[in-house]
C-alpha cells in the first residue's frame, strides 16, 4: 500500500518545469526513502502527484504523513 503525505511547504522548482511549484497542503504519494547528504534532515522521498503526473525528491522535514 503506497504512503501518502501532505506538504508542509511550497516545492519551487526551476521556472521551465510544469509544473514550477508544487503548493504547500498538496497531498502526494511517497514512492520510497532516499538517503543523501543535501537533505538537511540526511533523508528524504521520492513523491508523486498523481493529479499533474510529476515526481520528484523532498527533504523528509517538508513532508507530514497521513
């Protein structure tokens, strides 16, 4: 059964990517944990957002499962 968190803050990303933002509250799915030394927090998650079909990687402490 697939994880799923919501956002505890805007995701910005680079202006040529759709889309550029993904907006705090935003409730995602979490693919699986990855580990690397830019995550402030040493951890983070591949998410997906299944309503614009984009994935991407954020720091665990930007995430709150529910």
């Amino acid at each position: 059964m697939m994880k799923t968190a919501k956002l505890l803050f805007d995701i910005e990303q680079a202006s040529e990517l759709v889309p550029n933002v993904i907006p705090k509250g935003t409730t995602v799915e979490v693919i699986r944990e990855v580990k690397h030394q830019d995550f402030l927090s040493g951890k983070g998650y591949i998410i997906f957002w299944p309503e614009k079909a984009y994935a991407d990687v954020v720091d665990s402490s930007r995430l709150e499962f529910i």
